[in-house]
C-alpha cells in the first residue's frame, strides 16, 4: 500500500493516508446510481462494502487498511455507530445472566444513559462511569429508583482497546437515496477522513451523553439458530454532529463539488 500526499485548499497543511480508500471512492462515485443488495436499514453500508470488493463482516479490526469506514445517508438522523463490546463481569456470560433476569419475550433492548434513566422491560438502567475503579457500570433500579444491582461493568482498559484498535482511523461516507419499483437505490458523494482524538475524549463525551449507548440482548425464536443468544451487549454510538468532538478531521472529498 502506497501512501498519498492530500492537500486541501487553501491549507499548507500535509495529510498522510492510504491513497487507495480515496482512489476507489472516486470510482465509486462516479458509478452514480447503484441498486442496493436489500432494502434494509444497513442497505448502504453493504451496498459500499460490495462495491469495494469487501465482504461483510464483524471483526474487531477496522474495515480497510487500517481504516474503519462507516457509511451515513444525506438527511438521516441516526447516530453512527462506532462498536460492540461485551461485558467484562462480574460473570463470563454476563449478557445471558441479564437476560435471564430482565428479558422479555427473548429481548432486552434500549438505549442507556448516564445522566437519566431508561426504562426496559419493567425496570430502570442507568449508566455509571466510574473513574476510580476505571469501569462502565451497569446499574439497575425498581419502578420507584430503588437500587436492585450494580454489578455488570466494562473495564475501561477493554473499550480502550477497542477504540484504539478499530478507529484510530476514520472515513465517513455519505450517501444519497432514492427508491425505484420499491427498491433502494444509492449514490455515493462524499468522504471525510478522521483521526482519533484520545480515549480520555471518549470518556468524556460518554458521560456527556454525546456517545450513545444501547443495550442489545435477544434470544433466536425460530430456524436451525432457536434458543441461542444472539447478543452484541453494549452498543456505542455518535451523532453526527458531534463526531468532530472525537475526531479530527483531516480530509474530505465531495464529488458532487469535484
């Protein structure tokens, strides 16, 4: 892989990335309108992914070279999500123990928050960031805020890790929709290059409720997979505009200005 030298106007400032993300975009882009590979909500993202000749997966590693891309739409609202992790205990299974505990109907969903409450299945969960034990803690209380638990946590060193490993680097893509006999159709327009900032900003936009939490537990019903757990446990998130506060932007390429 060869590195690129990119320039942006009127900035004397010089950029290294791999020269090899931007080049396929371009061609991408220049493909216009593309059909999707479904009609799910993940349709662009997959849809990229296939035209950059690369497989769908869930690795911890980031997607292309080093580089983690994650693709939006141009009016969409959704947070971008940013990884998964499992927690650290106090139990090897944990999720399975919650699940036992507070799932219903096979499912324990929702978004979490470390300033409010969220109510799920009957009970309310609430984020803690402990800074002395260094964990993301899961606490739990009654319909009245009693405490019920406090004990499931994430150790810092373990998000830590992830971040570091899977979004060192950044690119956004963006992309437009439009629907033909019902089904999804996408161009692709514009990519945006970041680095990361640091692990502490992460912490802090985590307890400023900027990062998004989601709690994701659910028990498979039917097929060859019933009864299994097809848990992603906690899910971090950021919206998009305050996706500069975690990262540092450094390039960005629109062709629909190009």
């Amino acid at each position: 892989m060869q590195y690129i030298f990119i320039k942006r106007q009127g900035d004397d400032n010089i950029i290294n990335f791999y020269d090899e993300l931007l080049k396929e975009f371009k061609i991408i882009a220049d493909k216009k309108w593309v059909k999707g590979v479904n009609n799910l909500t993940s349709a662009a993202g997959l849809t990229f992914e296939k035209l950059l000749g690369k497989k769908p997966d869930s690795l911890y590693l980031p997607d292309y070279y080093g580089i983690e891309i994650k693709t939006t739409q141009r009016y969409s609202r959704y947070a971008v999500s940013l990884f998964s992790l499992s927690f650290d205990g106090p139990n090897l299974f944990e999720m399975n123990r919650l699940m036992e505990k507070y799932s219903i109907d096979c499912q324990l969903y929702g978004s979490i928050y470390t300033k409010k409450y969220s109510l799920i299945n009957g009970v309310n969960f609430k984020l803690k960031v402990d800074k002395k034990l260094k964990r993301l803690v899961l606490c739990v209380y009654d319909l009245y805020f009693n405490l019920i638990e406090e004990r499931t946590y994430i150790d810092f060193s373990s998000i830590k890790i992830r971040l570091e490993t899977k979004l060192t680097k950044l690119a956004l893509v963006y992309a437009s929709k439009k629907l033909i006999n019902d089904e999804k159709y996408f161009r692709y327009y514009k990519i945006t290059f970041y680095e990361l900032k640091s692990f502490d900003k992460f912490i802090e936009l985590l307890e400023e409720e900027k990062i998004k939490v989601s709690i994701l537990g659910r028990t498979a019903k039917s097929g060859i997979d019933a009864g299994k757990q097809k848990n992603k446990n906690l899910i971090f998130a950021i919206q998009k505009d305050s996706i500069e506060e975690l990262f540092e932007k450094k390039y960005e390429y629109d062709a629909d200005l190009n």
